[in-house]
C-alpha cells in the first residue's frame, strides 16, 4: 500500500549461503518457440519438489529434465502449459535443474538446504520462501481453462468470488505483483513465465472488463482529476469527464444498475497500480466492456480513471450516516457499508502510491462523515455505519481491521484514541475468545465459526491495517517470543505460522492451497470460500525472508540515488512537483538482494515516511511530492533505512532542494547562481524535453531543452 498495499514483512537476516532465496527470473534460450521454467527456488532435502515448465511446442514433443544433481527424466510433453516432475534432493546445494524440449532449453536454480543443519529461524524463513512458491504455483494450475487457453490467449481469470466475479483476476494478479513480478514499463513483452502468462493476461483480463461511467459534479466537488483523466471532451451529455469501473453482475434493479461495483473496482486498482508499468499501454485486448475506449489508454490513464470513478461512487446524500462512505453499488446513496470499505481502502491507497490522485473532497467526506459515524467506542467498526458509536453493528474482526484502514486513510494518528480502542478490540479477540463474554456478539461468522485465524478476509484486512499504521506486537496474541529475534505477541509471525501449519498438499503437484479439512482450511469470508481468493489472501499476507544480510556498508554510502529521472539534475526540483529516490539492497559481494523491506523517511520543508520491498534487482522506488508553502524554496533530508525506519542500517542522506519558479531560471543546479556549471548541465540535456513548465534548464521556456536555451542563459550569468 504498492504507495501500492504496504507489506511490512519482518526480514530474518541470516548469513548461511552465498545465494540468496528468492524470487528471480527464469531464462530461456532464444529461437522461434520459447520453453520458460519456474522462477529459482529453495527446498528442503527431506520433502519432494516440484519442478515444473512450460513451452509453446506442441504436445507430443520430447523432453528431458535433468535435476543438477545428476538425476534425469524424460518423455513426451502431455501438458505444456504445466509439465511438471517430482524429485527430492538428496544432498544439501545449489543445483541448477534444466528442461530441454526440440531445440529450446531453460533453467532455473534449486538450493536444497539440509533442515537438520539449519537453527529455528532460518528453517522457518526457508519454510516461509517454500510456501510462497508453493501457493503461486497452485494458482498457476488452477487458472481457469488453463491448458485450452495456453499460450494463445490474451488473458486469464480464476474462478470467481460467489457473487463477486471480478475480484479474482485482481486479487491473484496482486498477489503476483506484489511478489515481484511486474511489467516493463513500457510497451515491450514481459520475459518471465509469471509476468508473461500470469500478471500480463490478469491485467488484459482487467483492462477487458472496464466498462466506461460518465462522472458528473458531486455536491462534494468534482471527481475529475489528474492528468490525462478529465475534464474532457469525450464523455456523453453533461459528463465532466469518463470514469472506469468493473460491474460484471448481470442483475440490475432500481437504484443497483451497478450491483457491485463499488466491491469489484477497488480490485482494478489494485493490481493496476501494482503493475509497475504506467507508461505501458492496451495493445492486446479489445477493451470489450468499454466498446474499445481504454485501447491505447496508458495504465497510468485508466487508473486515475478507475480512481475517479471511485470517487464519484462515494455518498453524497447530505442525510443519513452513509454520507462519505461507500455501498456495494457505486454513487447508491445509502448507507456506508464496512465490508465495501475495506476494498475501497485498498484500491484508493494502492491507487495513490501509483501516482493517481485523488478528489480533495474524499478524505474529507470519509473523515467528517462516514468514519466518525461507524466507529464504536469499544473499538469495533460498523457494518453499516449508524452514527451512534454505542451501538455496533453487526461488528466483527475483520471490520475492525477496516475501520484502522479507514482511520489511517482519514488520517488518524496512532495515538487516537479510537484506533488504540481498534487494537484493544481485536487483541481481546485475537485467538476467538468466546464473543458474548466481551460484551460484543461477532456477526458474520467466517467459514468453520472463526473470526480471526482461518478467516481469510480477516486475516487481511488485520494484516492491512496493522502494517499501515506499523504495529509489531499486540498484547492478547500470546505467541512466544522466537525463533531468533521475533519478540513475544508478534501478530505477524503469529499469522505466518498458522499459514505455514495449515498451507494443503504443498509438495504434490496440484498442492499449495489453504484448503484443509475445516476447521483449520482458510475461509474467504463468512459468505463464501474460493481456494484461488483465499491462496491470494495468503500469498499477500506472505513475504519471503531473506538469508543474506544485506551490506549496511554499502547502503550507507551509495544506497539512495534520487532524480526526475535519475540522470537528470538530481539536486533540485521546482516547487510542488514529484520527486523520487531508488533505493539498493545489495550484498557485500555486489549481489542484488530481492524481498528487502527498505522504509524512507523525509524530513525538513516535507515530512513523509514509505517503504517497498526490493525487486528483484535490489531496488525499491520511492516517490513523494513537495507539500511546502510554493512561494518559498526549501530543503529535505532523505534517507533509507533496510526494514523499519530508525532501523540500524542506514543509507546515505540526500538532500533535495525545492525552487520557487522563475527564481530558478537557468540555475539548473540550484546554488542561487547562474554559471558555467549550469551551462554545462544545459547543453548535457541538449534536445530532451523539459520535466515540467519551471525546469530551469529550460531557459527560454518553450518545453525543450536545447542550443536556444543555453544562449538565453548566457546572457544571464551572474557577475562575478
């Protein structure tokens, strides 16, 4: 929360190997067919692994896998959408497996670790790296006509959510995504087996669905905001501009002609913002659901859209305790309804961190409005808000973690005392003490009568809400303190061992799962189960650990880079703009280090904190924009931090200062001063074009940067 949905997860650094457990990238050699295998993963000497490919060739082609541990198979291809084998490593190492079809070869890297040689918490970090892999490799098999649709098809979904279907091509996409596994941001094809056949087809699938919504004035304002996104010319009669939303049920009456829109859209979003790729544009889909108009629309284009149209859903009735809040229908105006929240809350943040913008009117209307009237006072979070916080409604676990969601959102410190009567609420529930003795009845039960643990959707909106607002312990949890270094009551660890207990047939070939036999199989929610939705819930509740320890040398003298783009006058920006910084988790040896949590924080003229999880070069990108008084410059301090903020590994501090325009013309490196130097940085950028209307390298103005505008700053030198 992406800043796209947070996951804070805690990094057990533990320097065993000199190969890091994580996600990579597969490669295959080139020619006119491609054979991709899975992305590098770690096992286990003790359990079976499945190894597995794909390829374009035909069925009936022959193949042969060997295992890097001198062990081999082969055959026919049966299946090549999934052609997968079993083996079990005998030896503990780092075994490089390779599956050989016609002419086309690939290969993936396999470390085996030897459990009994391994302390508490590096089996646990391994066994948590296992799982993931496990759980992305079930929702692999199980997309929907999966063999029929490969690898012709476009696009690809996964049974929907009972009642609900366009959640799931979203939900899964984001659970990819957030994984590492993203688009190139631009127009050319992904390379890996997931980012081709898994998150590129899930976006299409999206992108497909869209339908277009005419947005028109609300009493709160206008919804039509951002670049790219309205006002415009195209929208039908009074529309001030085009929306997009995901509407896929086929019943309509009255006032629900959009019957879940308000819960289907937020998914869009999501995994629209998780991309990584907002300059890339809908080449491969007809955009059938908007009669072809989001084709050759930018990512970033159609999010703002979809964020406008969420915003044009919020309720606008000036009576009743609905107002600013959100029903299962877009713009229904009723009352607020908890569970739609909550996805609201996730689409809207996720959306924001992208770079979308959004209405000023929401977060004052949620915060004046729906907020404040379902908060309860013990703590608990209406189902549909009533104004009276005496009185709950229909409250549970999970519509607790929404309302934290919505107070972080609304802007509620942590020290509120309603979001510390949230965390009393769910810590008293935390292990489902009996609900009637608390003096609160739990409605909604989840699948095999829990509230909490098993019950997927609140599991994940905890999750959500306890990582925003960065809560590590919770009194009630009464976990044990370890392995290694997780203290006692650390929710997150807690939640992470019931997933590792109970995660179905892992080691099979069709395994990977939460769907044990009840009581301890993973639940969607109190209306449903969908085992795609729920091994999504798990996999974006996971984060991989990493075993090497990242260098703290290294990253406090070259871990943070910054610019608009990196290469182009780093140390100042005009007021009020974007900036942004990258940040680097590497090893002593140079080696990128994927699945790092690296947090930032800014202080000085702006006071902002983020954080991402390295990809799988190492990096995570963090972008803000100066929020300081524009008719004054001003200086930041930025700095990175490998986990938490205040953490003990440090990068190198930055210094970004902030230009009042026309001040700054010519003075491309903002030291008050027009010189050689800045001369030089001109005629370095000579023909690209200008990062906006106050670049000082554009002297004269005119959106390029070229020969004119290093005359024109010539004769504006200052005397010496």
């Amino acid at each position: 929360m992406s800043r796209i949905l947070l996951k804070l997860a805690r990094r057990r650094a533990v320097a065993l190997f000199t190969a890091c457990v994580g996600l990579f990238l597969s490669s295959a050699t080139a020619a006119s067919a491609e054979t991709l295998m899975m992305p590098n993963r770690p096992t286990l000497t003790t359990v079976n692994t499945v190894v597995w490919g794909v390829t374009t060739q035909a069925n009936g082609t022959a193949y042969t896998i060997t295992y890097g541990d001198g062990n081999s198979d082969n055959g026919n291809v049966a299946d090549r959408s999934y052609i997968a084998f079993d083996h079990t490593y005998a030896l503990a190492g780092t075994y490089t497996a390779a599956l050989t079809i016609g002419a086309e070869s690939a290969t993936v890297v396999i470390q085996a670790f030897n459990p009994g040689a391994l302390t508490a918490e590096a089996l646990r970090g391994v066994n948590i790296n296992r799982a993931i892999e496990d759980g992305l490799r079930y929702l692999w098999v199980n997309q929907t006509a999966r063999a029929a649709n490969f690898p012709s098809s476009p696009t690809t979904t996964w049974t929907g959510i009972a009642g609900f279907d366009g959640p799931a091509a979203g939900l899964v996409t984001l659970a990819f995504e957030n994984h590492g596994y993203k688009l190139p941001n631009d127009n050319s094809a992904p390379t890996g087996l997931y980012e081709k056949y898994i998150v590129r087809r899930g976006l299409n699938q999206i992108l497909n669905s869209l339908k277009t919504l005419n947005l028109d004035m609300q009493p709160a304002g206008s919804p039509c905001v951002g670049s790219g996104a309205g006002p415009d010319p195209d929208g039908a009669g009074p529309a001030l501009c085009v929306g997009l939303m995901v509407n896929q049920e086929s019943n309509s009456a009255g006032n629900f002609q959009f019957t879940h829109s308000s819960y289907e859209t937020p998914f869009a979003a999501s995994a629209l913002g998780a991309s990584g790729a907002p300059a890339r544009t809908v080449n491969e889909v007809p955009g059938t659901n908007s009669a072809g108009y989001v084709v050759g629309k930018t990512y970033a284009e159609i999010l703002q859209r979809v964020a406008n149209a969420i915003a044009w859903g919020q309720q606008e009735s000036t009576a009743g305790s609905g107002r600013g809040g959100w029903y299962y229908a877009l713009n229904y105006q009723s009352a607020s309804d908890g569970s739609t929240v909550g996805w609201v809350m996730l689409g809207l943040l996720d959306a924001e961190a992208a770079g979308a913008t959004l209405p000023p009117f929401v977060r004052a209307e949620w915060t004046a409005n729906a907020l404040v009237n379902a908060i309860n006072t013990d703590g608990s979070f209406d189902y549909q808000s009533n104004s009276n916080s005496a009185s709950p409604s229909s409250v549970n676990v999970a519509k607790a973690g929404v309302g934290l969601q919505g107070m972080f959102f609304g802007g509620l410190a942590l020290g509120d005392a309603r979001a510390q009567n949230a965390l009393t609420y769910i810590g008293n529930r935390w292990n489902e003490q009996n609900p009637v003795s608390l003096g609160t009845t739990q409605s909604f039960i989840c699948q095999g009568g829990r509230f909490n643990k098993g019950c997927g959707y609140a599991m994940f909106n905890v999750f959500k809400g306890f990582k925003l607002y960065g809560i590590s312990t919770l009194p009630g949890v009464g976990r044990a303190a370890g392995p290694g270094a997780i203290p006692a009551d650390d929710w997150y660890a807690d939640y992470v061992d019931w997933l590792l207990q109970f995660q179905t047939n892992p080691t099979t070939q069709t395994g990977g799962n939460w769907a044990a036999p009840a009581p301890n199989n993973l639940g969607f929610s109190s209306q449903t189960t969908n085992e795609a939705a729920e091994a999504a819930l798990a996999e974006l509740i996971l984060s991989p650990v990493v075993l090497i320890q990242p260098d703290p040398e290294t990253f406090s003298s070259v871990g943070l880079k910054q610019g608009n783009p990196l290469s182009i006058n780093p140390m100042s920006n005009p007021v009020g703009t974007q900036h942004t910084v990258v940040a680097k988790a590497e090893s002593s040896g140079g080696q990128a280090i994927p699945g790092v949590t690296i947090s930032f924080k800014v202080s000085g003229r702006n006071a902002t904190t983020g954080s991402g999880q390295s990809a799988a070069d190492g990096t995570v990108s963090f972008s803000y924009t100066d929020a300081g008084n524009l008719n004054a410059s001003g200086d930041d301090n930025i700095q990175a931090f490998i986990g938490q903020v205040g953490s003990n590994i440090a990068s190198n501090t930055l210094v970004k200062h902030w230009v009042v325009a026309g001040a700054a013309r010519c003075d491309a490196n903002a030291d008050g001063k027009v010189d050689q130097t800045d001369l030089n940085m001109i005629r370095a950028a000579n023909g690209q074009t200008a990062s906006g209307p106050n670049d000082p390298r554009d002297g004269n103005g005119d959106g390029v940067i070229n020969v004119m505008d290093y005359r024109y700053c010539q004769f504006r030198l200052t005397p010496q």
